[in-house]
C-alpha cells in the first residue's frame, strides 16, 4: 500500500505542477489554460488519479479493519504506479514534449 501511495503522490504532484504551468505559457495570444484540449487532458488526469486513490484508500482502510486486504493492496499498487506512469507522460506533453 506504501508503494500505491508513494505512485498516486507522484500523480498528484505531476497535476499540481502542471495545472500552475498551463496558466502561465502563453500560444496564439492565450495561456494553454484556455484551451479545450488542454482542459480535458487535465480533467482525464484527475479523474484517472482519483480512482486510484479510491484503491488506495479502500486497501488501506481493509488493513485498518483486519479485513483481508492482499488482492487490493495489489490492485491498488498496480493502477496508481499505472496511473502515476500515465499522467507523468500526459503532463510532459503539456509542457511542449
């Protein structure tokens, strides 16, 4: 659960960065912010990270209960390092790569 944790913050720092960037640079007279695309990649992101913390957080939370917790723990370490590989790569492509 640690390294699902550890993956989501990565995600969730990668969106935090990005979101500030966009409002700054600048293309055809506005801030990349403005632009439809650039909304719906930043909205595919969140969205795709706050699923995984839902499988975050629901591992975790079978732990707290002393509920069988092996399968989600893995499930969520597998979509958040999923996700954190995805978003990173999105992110980068809004900086111009």
């Amino acid at each position: 659960i640690g390294i699902a944790a550890q993956a989501l913050g990565i995600a969730e720092g990668a969106i935090d960065i990005t979101k500030e960037y966009v409002k700054q640079r600048v293309q055809f007279g506005k801030p990349i912010a403005k632009f439809q695309n650039t909304q719906f990649e930043l909205a595919k992101m969140q969205a795709q990270t706050d699923a995984a913390r839902l499988l975050v957080y629901q591992a975790a939370n079978a732990v707290d209960e002393g509920k069988p917790y092996t399968i989600l723990a893995a499930e969520a370490k597998l979509i958040a390092a999923s996700t954190a590989s995805d978003v990173t790569r999105r992110c980068l492509q809004l900086y111009g790569g």
